[in-house]
C-alpha cells in the first residue's frame, strides 16, 4: 500500500503505533453510534483490530489506512477498504473519525481518492458503503462521488436503518470518462 496524498491529507497504511488514537475514537459512544463495530473498552481492543487488519492486508482481504493531516500530522482517523463476505466481487469501506473533526469535510475529500484506489489497485467490480440512515451527511457525500441507492435494511440489533450503496467499477470508468472530456 503506497500513501496517497490529497489537497490536505496523507492516508497511509495503519501501523500498530496508531493504536493509542484508534482507541481514543473507537471508544468514543457517539462515533460508534454511527458503526456497526464494538466500542473498545481497552487499549487491548485497538491492539487485536490492528493486529487483524495487518494479517488480512496481507491476504489482500483489507486496505486500512490511517487518515493524517498534511500540516500538522494529527491523526484524524481510519479509512478501511474490505473484502464485503457476502459478495465475492465487491469491496466495501468503514471510515471513521474522531469527533473532534467532525464537519470538516475530511471525508468529502478523502472519498473520491479511495474509490480511485479501490478501482484501480483492487481487482474488484463493485465498491460499497453502509450508512446509518440518520447520517445524512454521509449519505449526501456518497451520492456526491457517485455512488447508487441500492437498499434500505434493518439489522438485529441495532436501532435504526442501514442504507447500501454502490457505485460499480463501469460506473466510475464512465463518470471519469466524461469528467475528462
């Protein structure tokens, strides 16, 4: 995995030194209000996701990338692409950020490159994102770059709708063929 670099922001592959901020997010209720993932109630939590997304990088299974601003090298958050389990030709990605960041159009930014990435470094053809329904907001930004509606669902569990969407690899060849032109 080699950085990729927008107008604000590095994105490099997560290491196990960034197991301290992962945690300070992770363990935060109103970012995992928004994840479908166990909040950490300890650093050895943080440890063991890192450790997974490491061993399943290898496996070319997971594309994890730690999100860092350019000016001040803080560490914002995570971008993770991943193998989707119930679609052997899919990818689908987690992003999350710490609170404090919130509304700072990081992932407005960031998206665009990564589909960019997941399209023409991962042999896939189709590229999902899951959205609780009450984030409008990220709903709004995965339209922007793109992506389709393609379900609305409920899962076990957890309060609240979950919107699918999808934007398939003829999809963005399409959009980037008409934006050069």
């Amino acid at each position: 995995m080699e950085n990729i670099i927008t107008n604000r922001f590095i994105l490099r592959k997560v290491n196990k030194e960034d197991s301290t901020e992962i945690f300070k997010i992770l363990s935060d209720k109103d970012v995992n209000e928004n994840l479908n993932m166990d909040i950490h109630v300890n650093i050895s939590d943080t440890d063991k996701l890192i450790e997974e997304y490491l061993e399943e990088n290898k496996a070319g299974n997971k594309y994890p990338f730690a999100i860092i601003d350019k000016n001040t090298n803080e560490f914002l958050g995570v971008f993770l692409i991943k193998l989707d389990l119930f679609d052997e030709d899919c990818f689908e990605f987690t992003i999350y950020i710490g609170k404090d960041n919130w509304g700072k159009g990081i992932y407005t930014e960031v998206l665009p490159h990564m589909v960019k990435y997941t399209f023409e470094n991962i042999k896939t053809g189709n590229f999902r994102g899951f959205v609780m329904e009450k984030n409008i907001a990220s709903s709004k930004v995965l339209e922007k770059c793109g992506f389709n509606l393609e379900k609305i669902f409920e899962v076990p569990g957890l309060e609240g709708k979950i919107i699918s969407y999808l934007i398939t690899k003829e999809e963005y060849e399409n959009r980037n063929r008409s934006i050069k032109m």
